[in-house]
C-alpha cells in the first residue's frame, strides 16, 4: 500500500488537517517570501518543512503506516518553531508577515503536539500501523 492509499484510509478529520498541515507548512511560507523581513522565515520554513516531508515517506517506507512518521517533525520542526518565535520578536514585521508567521507557529506546533504524543505512544510499545 502507498502512502496516499493509507491516508486515504484514515478518518475524515485527518485527512481534512492533513491539508490544514500542508497549507501551513509550505503553502503559508511561500507567502513569507513577499516581504524583505520575512524571506529567510519563509526559505527557512520550507527546506524544514521538505526535509520533515521526506523523512516522513522515508520513515513510511521503513516501518509503514505507524506512529513513528511525525519523528522527521520532531527533528526539522522543533528547531523551527523555536526559531520561529523567537524571530516574531524581532525586527520590524509588518502586521500581515507576523500573523502569518504566527499561523505557520500554530500549525506546526499543533501538529508537534501530535508527534510527540504519537512518538511516546510508539516507545511505550504501541507499534500496530495505524
């Protein structure tokens, strides 16, 4: 089974979030590009968002459809988010970068919340597929 099939096979609500997770983690940034203050934000965002994407299929391939594929956010999106914040305090944001970048932080912390919840779940012995 590919991984488009295995998520085609999740309820509802994941598939909608997984689209709310896409918008926000390459879709949001793209837009971060516009302004001069927030282009690195924007660059920087989606090269973690594309290795997090990779490690994810890679991850999938290795042990299939379990709850071990949020690691590649683990490792990518902490950092960013870390960063993230930091830098909405920084400099001069016009309004409009900042509440985007204030969206990308929440997507991906949500989605964060959701890794290391399943990340835990996965070392505690939970290691059916999905």
């Amino acid at each position: 089974m590919t991984f488009n099939e295995a998520i085609a096979l999740q309820p509802q609500w994941v598939q909608i979030w997984l689209n709310i997770l896409f918008a926000g983690a390459f879709v949001l940034p793209l837009s971060l590009l516009i302004w001069r203050v927030s282009r690195i934000s924007g660059v920087i965002t989606l090269l973690s968002s594309i290795l997090a994407g990779l490690a994810t299929f890679w991850l999938y391939d290795l042990f299939g459809y379990v709850r071990l594929l949020g690691l590649g956010h683990i490792v990518f999106w902490t950092p960013l988010l870390i960063w993230l914040w930091r830098r909405t305090g920084v400099g001069d944001f016009p309004v409009l970068p900042l509440w985007i970048t204030r969206l990308v932080i929440s997507v991906v912390a949500i989605s964060l919340a959701f890794d290391y919840v399943d990340l835990l779940r996965y070392l505690a012995g939970n290691r059916a597929p999905f």
